[in-house]
C-alpha cells in the first residue's frame, strides 16, 4: 500500500524528490504520514479537498484489501 501512495504523490508534484511518507502499522490500521515540499502542498491536497479525498478513497480500496484500515495524514 505504501507503494501506492507513493506512486500517486511522485506523480502529483513537480519535485518528487521532496515527497516522505512515514508508514505505522496498528493491528487493524495503517497510518500514513505523507510530506511534500511547502510549496507543493495544495497539489495534493486539491481544491476544496478533492485530491486528499480521492487519495483516501483509492487507499482505502487498497487498505479493504488486506482487511486493514488506512489513515492519511498530510504535512
């Protein structure tokens, strides 16, 4: 899953080298945390949120998988 949201954060910003994700693993959770540079920000969180939902819901789907829940967390 951790592939994943890194797939999408590379190609949502201009510097990907700039994109850290921190992964915690609960028993039934997973916690993502996912920075990008300061000025990259509102790429992936979207107007109005859009990008972050649509984000959480294509994790979510993944996380379904495993019989996990996922929570993303953006710095």
């Amino acid at each position: 899953m951790k592939a994943l949201l890194e797939y999408i954060a590379h190609n949502l910003v201009d510097k990907p080298d700039a994109v850290r994700i921190k992964e915690r693993i609960g028993r039934y959770t997973v916690t993502y945390e996912l920075s990008v540079h300061p000025d990259e920000t509102g790429k992936v969180i979207g107007r109005s949120g859009r990008v972050a939902k649509a984000i959480r819901d294509l994790m979510g789907v993944a996380a379904a998988r495993h019989n996990k829940r996922v929570h993303i967390d953006i710095e």
